[in-house]
C-alpha cells in the first residue's frame, strides 16, 4: 500500500509491460495493514492507475502473506497460467511430432547406400581410360626407350635413335614452370566408347550412392553426379598435365654405359687405323713395323674386333635394361596419371554426391529428433 502509486514503479516497470497485459498480473500486497473499506479504496485507485499505464482489465489480487488473504487466489491464477503454457506447449510439440513423422515417411525408412569402394575403382577406371592414361603411359616409356638408346647405343647409330620423334612430346603433357590451370595437352580425344563408358560410370555412381533414397533425393543425387559430366573433360586434362612424370630424369647408368661405348668405339677406330697403317706399309713395301700381340692376335686387330664386339654386346644388354626401365616408368606413370584422375574423381564428382548423401542424413537425422 505504501508504494502502489510510486511513479517511478509505474514509469520504470509497469508502463513497459502494457504490450503483456494478457500475461500480466498486479499483486497488491500488505493489505493487513489496512482496513477493508481502505483496500477497496486502495485497489480502485490502483487500477485507475494501471489503465493510464495501458494495462486495463488485468487481474489485481489484494493479498497478504502474514494471513494468508488472497494467498489462494494468487495460486489458483498461477496454477491455470501454467496448465494453459503447457497444454500450448505439448499441442505444438504434437503438432511437430506429427510434422516430422510425415517428413520421415516422406524420406523412406531405408538408409542410402552411399558410395562404395567398388563403386569409385570403376569410376576412376573409366576417367582413366577417357582421360588417355594408358597414352600417356606407353608414351613415357617409349621416350624412356628412344632416350636410353640415343644415350646408351653404339656410337655410330645414336643419331638414328635422335631422328625418331619423341613420343612424349608431341603429347605436350609435364611442361615445366607452366600454371597448371594454363597447360593443355596433345592427348587424342577420347573415342565414343570411351566417353559412353565414363558417362555411364558417373550414372551408376549416381544411382548407387542413391539406391533406397527417396524419389526426390534419387533426383537431387544423381544430378550431383551428372553435373560433372561436362567439366571433366577439362578439369582430367589439367590434371594430367599438372603431373610431374619425371620423364626427363636421366639415369646414371646412362652415363656410364654412354663413356663406356663410347672408349670401346675409340679403341675399335684405333685398331682400324693401325690395321689400315700396316696394310698401307706393306702395300708401300716399307720396312716392316713390329706389331704387338696379345697371345696369338695382333692387338690392332684386337682392339677392333674387340671393340666392335663389346659395343655390340653391351648394346644388346643395354637395349634389355632400357627395355625394363621403360617398363617400369611407364607402370610408375600410369599410378601417378591414376591418382591424379582419382583425385579429380573425387572432387569434381563423387564429393558433390557425397554431400547431397550427407544431407539426407542429415536430414533424417533432425527429423527423428523432432519426431521423439
């Protein structure tokens, strides 16, 4: 009663609830102190006040806490706002329960199977065969080959080994200190087998990660994975340019064997002039020049068989290791060409559709939290 007309209760607090007057109730406490005819007085004087502070028809319950007047009421009001929030509150969570359950029928009860191991192996097997990997591979060995014998073959038909075109070349792949974003290659296209066969790959990756999905997210899935179809070809192409083939890498075996042929073609010439010299001598009939000789052979004649059968053989065993190095690059080519394809695979196509998967679960996911 002391404090029921104290503006600043009213300005500070009470004025800026008149948007809640629904929610609002006003309890006039200590009326203990007063007389029946002055709480009365009190109370009319206080709603006057509370309809210039915008709450009008809000409830006023005169009450004291030393006997208990109104103490009831108080309650009751308290126990009938509680009961009508959470009556609101359970209706809205039935609401949503049910909102959910039709959004989780909608979604199928079957999980997606997502995208299997098997599933990415004849993915990137199809890029790969699209992308020309196995051009690309042979292409490196065969250079791999030309260059051992231009380094490594008799000196007198190396040249013929720099004549031949290098195959790695003209495909213009693993150019250096090039933006990768700038490089294109000479790679043939790939043939209508080929791209039917990539296309259908990136189908079936689809159609798999969307296998037991409902209708509308088959659609969106597989439109992830269909929407690479055209930026593949590029993005492949880049990639396997941007690929380090270490394809002028020269062994150093190469160089060893090149001074080695090229001493045994010194000694072979040696031994072919001074036969020349001696023929030329007893030609001239000049007097005969004392000839050395390793057991029962002259050593210029030595030093040309010698020579030219040496240089043969270890052209022979050359052309073998040349063989196996070849071989070897062009399988360490093709795995790296393949985890660049792979990687692109990856990217370009199977994270798109690993995401439309992830949001399906995701999905599901809320709507069972919602539902329970």
């Amino acid at each position: 009663p002391q404090k029921y007309a104290d503006a600043a209760v009213h300005n500070r607090y009470l004025k800026r609830l008149s948007s809640h007057g629904a929610v609002t109730v006003v309890v006039l406490n200590q009326i203990d102190r007063l007389t029946p005819a002055d709480v009365k007085a009190c109370v009319d004087d206080l709603e006057r006040l509370l309809r210039e502070d915008g709450l009008t028809g809000i409830p006023i319950v005169p009450m004291s806490a030393v006997t208990g007047a109104g103490v009831d009421e108080f309650i009751e009001i308290l126990r009938g706002a509680v009961a009508t929030r959470r009556a609101s509150d359970d209706r809205v969570a039935a609401d949503v329960s049910a909102a959910a359950g039709e959004l989780l029928d909608a979604t199928g009860r079957g999980e997606p199977a997502g995208i299997q191991q098997e599933d990415r192996r004849r993915l990137v097997d199809a890029l790969a065969d699209a992308a020309g990997v196995e051009a690309v591979a042979e292409a490196v060995g065969s250079s791999y080959r030309r260059r051992a014998r231009a380094a490594t073959g008799w000196p007198i038909t190396r040249w013929l080994a720099k004549l031949r075109p290098d195959p790695l070349r003209r495909l213009r792949v693993s150019k250096k200190d090039v933006d990768a974003k700038l490089l294109r290659t000479s790679i043939p296209a790939p043939t209508p087998i080929q791209r039917a066969r990539a296309e259908s790959a990136i189908r079936a990756l689809g159609d798999a990660a969307a296998k037991k999905a409902p209708q509308p997210w088959v659609a969106s899935i597989r439109a992830a994975a269909g929407s690479a179809a055209d930026r593949l070809p590029d993005e492949l192409d880049q990639a396997i340019a941007a690929t380090d083939l270490s394809a002028d890498k020269r062994p150093r075996w190469w160089i060893l064997v090149g001074a080695l042929q090229w001493l045994l073609f010194t000694a072979m010439v040696a031994g072919a002039l001074w036969l020349v010299a001696l023929a030329a001598v007893g030609w001239l009939r000049l007097p005969e020049v004392p000839t050395p000789e390793v057991g029962m052979v002259p050593v210029p004649t030595l030093l040309l068989l010698g020579g030219a059968l040496l240089g043969m053989v270890i052209g022979m065993i050359t052309r073998v290791a040349a063989r196996t190095g070849a071989l070897r690059r062009s399988i360490m080519t093709r795995r790296k060409l393949r985890e660049a394809v792979a990687t692109k695979a990856d990217e370009v196509v199977i994270a798109p559709v690993t995401k439309e998967v992830e949001r399906l679960t995701s999905f599901r996911t809320a709507a069972k939290v919602a539902k329970d």
